[in-house]
C-alpha cells in the first residue's frame, strides 16, 4: 500500500497528539524500515496539507532513544530486563493468585483513549471475558465524559460533533467556550478563520486572554467555574430579547417553559455579579449569537472539567437549541477532543458502565447483545465497576493487581500524591508503555508497546469520523502489538478461545458486529471502504451507507419522541471556593508544544526546547500584592500540596486566578494541587477549579 519515493515509503496516517487526527504521511528508509521524517497529507480534508508543531514533530518518538525495547521485571527494587516468557509467567500467575484469593474484581484495568479502536474495544472485552473483572475504567474519563453526559441527556446521543469541521466555515457566529483551540487544536483554527472571513463574528469564553481569545469579536472572560451562570445569563437575554426560534423550540425540543422560567432570574447584572463579566459584553454576545441565522457552540474542557460540568455543557447546548441552530451546514454543537483517539476511546467498551455501540452495560438487551457477539453467557459479562479516579483511590484495598495501559494517571490525575501512594499499595502492577512514564517506574512489569506509527488500525477523529492509520511493519526491539500481548495473557489464562485475532481488521470486523444496532454503529465500515474514502462518518449501518457527516437533518434527535431536551439547570459554582487562608483561583491547561501528561512531548528535543518547564501565569496586580516579579519563583499552595513555580506575570489572565500548564510530573506536577471532587453523573474530576494560596520564595 505505501508509495514508494527515492528509496523512501510513505505509510499514511494520522497524527497522534490531539482530536483533529491530521492525515500526514510517514517517510520510512525502505532498507530497514527506520522512521525519517513526516508529510503532512494534502488530500486528507481536515489539514490539508498543514501539521501544528506538535504533529511536526510527533515521528521523533518513533527512533527515540528512551524508548522501551524489552520487558522489564522488578527484582531487589529495580526493574531489570527478563524475557518475554519470564514476564508473561509472572503476569499470569499474579492475576491467577490475586483473583483466587480476593474475587475477580480484585484485578482492574486502567487503559486509555490514544490508542486505536481496536486495541480500545479489545481491552473492554478483555476486561469483562478474559479477565472476568468489573474493573475497568479509562483515562478519557478525566476529558470527556461531561460532554458524553450532557450531549446524551439533551441530544440523546454523543458524538463530539453533530456536524463535519467543514460546516463550521458556513456559521455566521462562532461561541467558543473553555477551549484554546489556537493551542490545543491548532488546525481547527483555519475553519474559524474560514467563517471570519466570510463575515462570522467569533465570541470567546474563557478566563484568560488566550490566542483564541486574542482574535474574537467579544472575549467573555468569566471566573473559571462559572459557565452555567454565564450561559443563563446568555439565555435571559435572548429569551428577553425574543432572539429565539419558537417555531424550532415548539415542534423539536421539549423543557423551553422550565428554562424560560428558571433563566428570568439571570439578569445580566446578577450573572456580571457571578462571573465577573461585564454586564454589556453578556448582552452583546446573547444578541450576536441569537441574531445569527447559522451558528456553532464550541467547548472543551474548560466547561466539563467541573464538579457540574454536565450542567454546563448541556447549558451551551441550550443555546443552539432555543435558536434553532442545529442540523444544517453552518449550525450545530462540538467538544473538541483532546487525546487522538477520544472520541473512539469512548465508543467501545473500556467504560465502567458501558458495552460496545455506546450501549450501556446495565440494559438487559444490551447485555443479551453483546454476550451473543462474545459467544458467552449474559451472566458472564460482569459491571459495572468503578470509574478512573474512584478505581485509583481503591488500590490496595478493593483492587489489588492492575494493568495500565497508554495512561500515566501519576501526573494527570488529581491530587497526584494519593494516586502514587495508591499505586505503591498495589500488589502487582503490571504496565503497558513506549516509554517509563512516570507511573511506568512504579510497575512491578512493564511491557514494552509499539509506537502509534507502528499500528495498524482505525481512530475516530473529533467529528466522528472514522479514519484508517497504516502502521509501519516493524517492531523494534522486542516490543510488541498491544494486541497480541493482550491476546496471549488471555491465551494463558484459558480464555484464548474467545481472542482469536490474527489481524487488526478482524479485530475491527468483530468491533463491527457488536456496534451492530448500537448508537455509535459501525457495521457499515470495512476496511475497504475506509482505505477508498477519507474517512466514513458513523452511524453507518449498512455495507451500502457511506455514513453519516451531519447529525439531526431531520431534525430527529435520539429520544422517542424525537424532540431534544431542553434543561435548565441552577448555578452552583465550583465544590471548593475561595477562603482567607487560600484567596486564589487556581486553573491548568494545555500548551501547544505538549500532550496531557507530557510522557511523549517532554521527551521530544524540539518540543520541550520550546517549553521545558512549568510556570505559573500571574496577572501584575496579582503579583504586585505578593511582590513577585517575572522570573522569580512562587510557591503555590492547595489544601492537598505544594508547588514551587517560574513566575510569569502577564495580563493574560484575570486578578483573582493563576494558570498552570499540567504537563510535567514528579515535583513539578499541578496535580498535586487540583480537587479530586467528582462531578456526579460523568464522574471527571475538577481539574478547572481549586483554591490556592501564593508565596514568594526568596533566593540567596
Ligand atoms: Fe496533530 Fe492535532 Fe496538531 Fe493536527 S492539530 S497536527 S492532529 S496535534
């Protein structure tokens, strides 16, 4: 399949590092198959022809010199190189005596949305068939399941984008809300520009001044943590104003009369008081967004990483909804995806409480469905079990063996001190890694995987978007597919019977079965359809359907009644408030020269030359009160632990709240800081919001 060019293959495939899954093309030296450089892919309608720094430089992880290239084994306290067979005995006699002793549940399975589908599908069945345990929960828990939650409860489906990117030059207003989509989804950035030059006007949530921010027509900055304030305060406005469409709200949407009622009390005086926004600015945006015939609500984390993170995003997507912008070219609502893979990761049962097709795990149908698939009895499929953080906090306890897969929980969960004491309480813990993460060096075995541009397989980019990644055919090393290795522990365990896999396609095509009938349903997507399109949009029920680009044409949405769900939901504001003793905001977030925890980028000489450490972003009155200049070092304090930062003093950001990027571990990890509060139906932890105190740190 590759082309061939002056001694060199280009294997086409998609980037790693964040939703939008750029296509680019890998030079390979045909001779030996080592990795040479990157294209970007000029056919592929996402990026066509543009990479972001990141997707630029993302092959370096492929020769990198740290990368794991046999199995390790803990002995006298250090991990040493052993054998295959040495690790893959120890492994299995460790979940054999584990589960013999403590129950099936005792051994749990963190694994993580930036690998392909199949190996995502492959650890759900894993989990409940070869293993038998209710545990097993994923790292795409910390990113997206607030938005799953709330586009479920109001559209009555979750896809992180009810329309392809390419509808998003066609609105007339863009709301972007608690995204940095310069930084963390750089290429999205051209379909905004796309829209502005064809008139749209671009109003931006977020407490900092960001580059996004930076080019917006209206920037709302709002204290972090109070979006389902603002966007009520949007809604009053709009209702007040009669900028709504009735005759959408009338024949398609159900709950307008308890929302018009709930939102009469958000003045924009009253939600100005909350947010700390200018009171004409709400009014502003609420007129420009509901004056708009076509328009889009856009968010990401900075709306779903709260304790109610699910209120507010089904807040913002009331504002498509009493305007009627859904279901057309230039209309509709989006979460960007974080990690590669997020909107895959979530579709194929490595949730606690769900099975393939996004079908959920307690539905007796479901279960009947999915057992059917698996050849094996509904009893037989255990859960649901815990979620990623409530999984973590019982280790040692409920839960004692676990294997970590493409995840680094010691870095990009909360309050990281307790999650390494967690982890050391284990007794056994077995990872599957490139390279020794930082939760990798508390392994008791570490399995050395393939890097992304060794894999075979298919991801769903952040339009739901199903896309095929050609891996190069090498495994350096001793490494190994994830895939087989999983097959093999199941082999030994005596459950090989139902892991009879020789190839990543008859993964996918058993994938396809078990999506059969499901929400997210993929049995119209075969490999060769995949390799003919760019890319085939699900739902695709049919061998014969070309799939799905735009959701709601019909102006159907998935409920039996067809009517989506308007809710109103009460501001609450943020599970820790400020005090005397901790007088600051404290939010993290992303750069563009990093992925979540760092594992990969910190490792890559271009990228972390550009940011090789941490800071702390302070506005200069800020600063002023605790006599801090640029470049000096902050100690910055939450009730869970201490950090010791750069300090940054930019008037980026607002008086009462720093930044910190969350990239780097050990010492220098926010998340030592961060709230593990629990939203409580997605489960994410509230990242966004924690109350900190600041200390100047004198030097001599
Ligand atoms: Fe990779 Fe995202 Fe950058 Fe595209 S925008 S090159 S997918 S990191």
């Amino acid at each position: 399949d590759a082309i061939e060019r002056d001694g060199e293959e280009l294997i086409s495939t998609h980037c790693c590092f964040c939703g939008m899954q750029c296509g680019m093309n890998i030079r390979v030296r045909k001779e030996d198959q080592s990795v040479l450089g990157v294209e970007p892919r000029y056919d592929f309608p996402m990026n066509g022809g543009r990479l972001c720094p990141k997707g630029v430089a993302a092959y370096r992880q492929a020769e990198h010199q740290e990368r794991i290239l046999h199995p390790l084994i803990r002995k006298n306290g250090e991990l040493v190189q052993a054998t295959w067979d040495e690790a893959m005995d120890l492994i299995v006699s460790k979940i054999q005596e584990i589960q013999e002793k403590h129950g099936k549940d005792a051994f749990g399975i963190y694994s993580g949305s930036s690998m392909t589908n199949e190996k995502c599908y492959l650890m759900g069945k894993f989990a409940r068939i070869g293993l038998g345990t209710k545990n097993i929960d994923y790292n795409g828990r910390y990113c997206m399941s607030s938005a799953s939650v709330g586009f479920n409860q109001s559209l009555g489906i979750d896809r992180g984008s009810t329309n392809p990117w390419s509808d998003i030059k066609f609105a007339d207003v863009l709301l972007i809300a608690g995204s940095n989509t310069a930084e963390c989804h750089p290429l999205s950035m051209p379909y905004i520009w796309g829209a502005r030059d064809r008139g749209a006007k671009l109003i931006v949530v977020d407490p900092r001044q960001t580059k996004t921010a930076l080019v917006a027509d209206v920037h709302l900055n709002l204290r972090p943590g109070t979006d389902v304030a603002l966007a009520n305060g949007l809604l009053h406005v709009m209702i007040k104003e009669d900028l709504v469409d009735q005759d959408f709200i009338q024949n398609h949407t159900t709950g307008f009369e308890e929302l018009k009622q709930l939102v009469q009390s958000y003045t924009p005086a009253k939600v100005s008081e909350i947010t700390g926004v200018d009171a004409n600015k709400i009014v502003t945006a609420a007129r420009i967004f509901g004056q708009a015939k076509n328009g889009f609500a856009l968010f990401a984390r900075g709306v779903e990483q709260h304790a109610t993170g699910t209120d507010a995003v089904s807040s913002y997507t009331n504002l498509c909804l009493v305007t009627g912008k859904v279901g057309r070219k230039g209309s509709g609502i989006a979460t960007f995806t974080g990690q590669g893979n997020g909107q895959g990761g979530r579709e194929h049962g490595q949730k606690t409480d769900q099975l393939p097709g996004f079908r959920k795990i307690t539905d007796p149908k479901a279960r009947e469905y999915i057992a059917g698939v698996w050849g094996v009895d509904e009893s037989e499929i255990p859960g649901p079990g815990l979620s990623a953080f409530e999984m973590l906090k019982a280790l040692g306890t409920e839960i004692k063996g676990l294997l970590l897969v493409c995840s680094n929980p010691i870095v990009s969960s909360p309050s990281v001190r307790d999650v390494g004491e967690y982890l050391k309480s284990l007794d056994f813990f077995v990872c599957m890694d490139m390279f020794l993460s930082e939760s990798a060096e508390l392994a008791d075995v570490v399995l050395p995987s393939t890097v992304w541009v060794e894999d075979d397989g298919t991801t769903t980019n952040v339009e739901g978007r199903v896309l095929r990644l050609k891996g190069i055919d090498r495994t350096p090393g001793e490494s190994k597919r994830d895939w087989k290795v999983i097959c093999e522990i199941a082999e030994r365990l005596g459950r090989g019977q139902y892991f009879q896999f020789n190839s990543p396609e008859e993964i996918f095509n058993e994938l396809r079965e078990a999506s059969k009938g499901g929400i997210a349903d993929y049995y119209g997507i075969t490999y060769d359809k995949l390799d003919k399109m760019q890319g085939v949009f699900w739902p695709c029920p049919t061998e014969e359907s070309e799939g799905t680009p735009r959701l709601f044409e019909d102006l159907k949405f998935n409920f039996p009644d067809g009517k989506a769900r308007i809710l109103a939901f009460e501001y609450k504001g943020p599970n820790e408030k400020t005090s005397k003793e901790y007088p600051v905001i404290l939010t993290t977030g992303r750069v563009v020269f990093h992925y979540l925890s760092g594992n990969q980028t910190r490792r890559i000489e271009t990228l972390r030359g550009f940011c090789p450490d941490p800071y702390v972003e302070i506005h200069p009155k800020l600063a002023e009160k605790y006599k801090v200049s640029n470049g000096e070092t902050v100690k910055v304090t939450s009730p869970r632990g201490s950090i010791e930062l750069v300090a940054k003093i930019t008037k980026i950001t607002r008086e009462d709240m720093v930044f910190v990027p969350y990239h780097w571990g050990k010492s220098l990890a926010i998340n030592h800081l961060t709230n593990p509060a629990l939203e409580p139906k997605s489960k994410i932890p509230e990242f966004k919001v924690c109350a900190v105190k600041l200390e100047k740190v004198e030097t001599t």
